[in-house]
C-alpha cells in the first residue's frame, strides 16, 4: 500500500515525533542525547529551520520546528540520517533505529500551538521523571530565560501572544488526557494501568513479588512495558527497583 502524502502546513510550524523502532531506546547516555541536539543545530544551520521547542524521551523525541528554506521532510532527513549512522556506529548496531517514519502534525493557530508547547515542556513530568519540567535537562523549557543557539524563543514568543510564553512556564501543567485529546494523540499508561500491565506481562501484583522473579522474566517484563510507552520512573515505583536499575535491565535485554 502507498504511503499517504504527508500534510503540510500553512504557517510552516509542525509537531514532529520520532519513536523507537518496536519502541526501543534511542537515547541510552547522557552523550546520545548532547549528540542529538548537537546534530539538530548542525541541521537548523543548513536548512534554515527555526526549533520553537523540544523534549528527548528515552524511546521517542518531540520537536516544534518551523520550516523556512527546505521543507520539513528534508530537514529531518538530514537529521535522521546523521543521528542514526552515529548511534549505530557507536552501540555496533545496523539497521532502522526509528520506527517508520517520522509522524509530523501541522499547527495552524495559536491556541494548538500553546497547548503543543505545553505538552511537549510537560512530557518529562507527565512521565514521572521531574516534578517540574524546568528540572528536566533535555527538553527546551530549561532554556527559557536563557541564551540558546539552538531554541529560537524570540520566535516563538511573537508566534504567541503577548505575554503567553511566560504564562506558558508558569501555569500548571493542564489535565493531561483533555491536552491529548485537543492534540490528537494517544495517553501515556497510568502508575494503575502499569501495575495491571506488570501483572499481565510477568504475573507479579506487587513489588515484593516483582523482585523474586527470575531475571529472564523480569528482563521480559520490562521490555514489554517499555513497548507500551511507560516510562522507566513508573516501572521503577510498579517493580520497587531504581530508575537506573530499570534502565540497566532493560538495555541488557536489549542486547547492547
């Protein structure tokens, strides 16, 4: 079946997502995400594109990019092609490190695009991993205020308006299924529906019961959550394990 041609967008502003392939890591050290953003500013200086905002995840990355000189697709193909060839080369890997590719949404009006700004800053508290998202060192919020060669908040501020950049960072992260529902995109699990999740995988109801498992079986149950978009901070308080205890496991069962 032909791949459906991607839609395009007015304003030139898009929501790019990339995912993991089977929603694998894309990002295991703190070096694989600097070596990202490190490529996303070599790619904004040859494609002329703007980056209004940006969170890497474990398994998945959102960006806000605004495409000027070339059009989103070539942008992130000069993007995906050097990141991958680096990750792989590094972990001794071949093959898609991305699942498919890249989902972009057009945004066309300003109340989508705040609504965006906020869900993609909030994705790390949403996840578990911060209380607030200005604590999280991978994602554009932590910049604002700031100096950035690589965010372009001046833009993004007359992109909003006035004074909605900074009402942005301080209001409280609004109800996170009603912000998926307005964008369009599936929930992440809840703590409830991990806890039924661990259940189903490996048979374990409690922590207690988790950590007397065979590490095969545990191994097999953490990937099987990750597959399921939780984040290593929620399987961590579902197993009692640490957040790098987890994220250890499951890139040995991974096999790198």
């Amino acid at each position: 079946m032909p791949r459906q041609p991607r839609q395009l967008s007015d304003s030139g502003i898009y929501h790019v997502m990339l995912r993991g392939v089977n929603r694998d890591a894309i990002f295991l050290e703190e070096d694989d995400y600097e070596r990202f953003l490190r490529t996303l500013a070599l790619v904004k200086a040859a494609s002329g594109c703007k980056v209004l905002a940006y969170c890497l995840m474990t398994n998945h990355a959102h960006l806000v990019l605004r495409a000027t000189d070339e059009p989103i697709g070539a942008v992130m193909k000069r993007l995906g092609v050097r990141y991958v060839h680096w990750f792989n080369r590094k972990y001794g890997r071949v093959g898609h490190l991305f699942q498919s590719r890249f989902r972009s949404i057009p945004v066309e009006n300003d109340s989508y695009l705040a609504t965006l700004i906020g869900y993609v800053w909030n994705n790390p508290v949403v996840a578990g991993t911060v209380t607030h998202a200005e604590q999280y060192d991978w994602s554009s919020r932590r910049h604002l205020g700031h100096d950035s060669i690589l965010v372009d908040h001046k833009d993004l501020r007359e992109l909003l308006p006035e004074g909605g950049l900074e009402e942005l960072a301080t209001c409280v992260p609004p109800d996170r299924d009603e912000t998926l529902d307005v964008l369009g995109m599936e929930p992440y699990p809840t703590d409830l529906e991990i806890s039924e999740l661990l259940k189903q995988a490996c048979g374990a109801s409690s922590p207690s019961e988790f950590c007397e498992l065979d590490k095969a079986i545990q191994k097999r149950a953490i990937t099987e959550l990750r597959a399921r978009s939780a984040s290593y901070a929620r399987i961590a308080r579902a197993t009692g394990m640490s957040v790098s205890a987890v994220r250890r496991m499951h890139v040995a069962a991974l096999g790198r």
